[in-house]
C-alpha cells in the first residue's frame, strides 16, 4: 500500500525547491539572482507556484482511508481531577461553600431598607443592586451562626463585609458574608463526609467538607447543600 508518505517524497521530487539551494534557506552561492528584485523567496512566483502544485494535487485512496481511519480513532482523553467548583466564604468564625452556578458576583456592603411589617429574623430587607431591589437575607440567622469579629487591620485588606448575589433560574437573593475566597475546585474523592457535630445548625445543610490549605492556614470548608439551602430560605421569606 502507498504510504501518505511516499506520495509526499514523490511529489517533492517534482519539485525543482530552489529556495532550499540557492534561496535564503539555502547555503550555496551564488545566491538566486531574482533575490534582488523580491527579498525573500516567500515573494516569489516559483515558490507560489511550488505551493500552488501541492495543494492541487490530485488525493490517493489510500490517503483518503488512511485519514479517516485516524479521524474515526477514538480518542483517549484523560480524566479531569477537578470536576467541580465552589465559591468559599466566611459566616463569622465558620466557612462555608456554595457551587460557583449559582453566584452571579460579590460586591461591597450595601445599605439594607428593612421591609415593613415584616418581622422574620431571616430576611434582612432589600437592597439595591445595580439598580434593580433584591431581597436580602441573612445566611448567618439561618444557618445559627454568630456574627464573628474583624481583628487588626483586616478591614482594609478589600475581602471582609462584602455581599454574594446568588441566581437559579428566576429567583435571586442576596446575603452578606464576613469574608470572601475565591474558588475552589475538587473532585468527588476530595469530598470528606459532613460530621454528624457540626458547629451550630449548618450540618442539616451540608452534603461534605473539604479540606484546604489557603495561605499556610488549614481549614475545613462545610459544602452547602444548594437544594435544601435554597428551599429553607424560600420558606423563611415566604
């Protein structure tokens, strides 16, 4: 069978490659003379034309199975570790994360409006994010976590007291956290089992933990249950 290539060989054979002789890629002398008139061989109607020959060269059956024979190959891919992603933040002295589908972006501390005769512990009010109100809600009052202390001059480093803006599908919320993180991704081996002692009532809510080193600090991040989390707000602000 004629190889892809043998037909290659062949076809070079044809071809009178001056630019690998007496071109600039080429080392013998004298050099081309019509150099002078265009510089570079890459300007050259010899050189179009050698290009030219080989594109418009006529395809082998050969060569055609051959190609699509390596096309139909399955092709190995190798497993990704990381196959999930959660936003990590901080709910006073505890972390806590949520997958990254559901954040749409954090932004600083707004002023809340409280709504009237409104007298859940849950909902905190309304705030205005770009223009538009959306009900915020204190995760913190859900989850019975107490407010934690910002210590030296950790205020002005731009991560603390800021707010997340969550979305699934039409419904939106907005929560304030003592500090966000950033990203983290794992794979489903990474994720450890939630104790059965979790601190205050955030374990109903957890489906895993994740153990991660940030800066020199270890620490364990409880992996929020979207699902259950979101349906125990809807029924505190409903």
């Amino acid at each position: 069978m004629e190889r892809s290539g043998d037909i290659m060989t062949d076809i070079a054979q044809k071809i009178d490659d001056c630019w690998n002789h007496i071109g600039v890629w080429g080392r013998e002398t004298p050099r081309c003379p019509m150099l002078e008139q265009v510089v570079h061989c890459a300007n050259c109607r010899v050189y179009s034309a050698a290009g030219r020959q080989l594109l418009d060269r006529e395809v082998s059956p050969e060569y055609l199975r051959e190609g699509a024979a390596q096309l139909a190959r399955e092709k190995s891919r190798p497993q990704s570790r990381n196959t999930a992603s959660v936003v990590i933040f901080r709910l006073g002295e505890e972390w806590f994360g949520l997958p990254t589908s559901l954040f749409q972006e954090v932004v600083g501390f707004r002023k809340m409006h409280r709504v009237p005769h409104h007298g859940n512990n849950v909902l905190r009010g309304l705030v205005n994010i770009r223009g538009e109100l959306q009900l915020c809600v204190s995760l913190g009052r859900l989850l019975g976590i107490p407010r934690g202390k910002i210590h030296g001059n950790d205020a002005v480093n731009g991560i603390y007291e800021r707010m997340i803006v969550i979305a699934r599908g039409d419904a939106r919320c907005v929560f304030p956290v003592s500090e966000v993180r950033g990203v983290r991704r794992y794979a489903p081996q990474d994720l450890l089992s939630a104790p059965a002692t979790a601190a205050h009532n955030a374990g109903d809510y957890l489906y895993g933990m994740l153990h991660v080193t940030d800066k020199g600090q270890e620490r364990h991040i409880g992996c929020l249950n979207e699902d259950v989390l979101l349906a125990a707000l809807d029924r505190s602000i409903s």
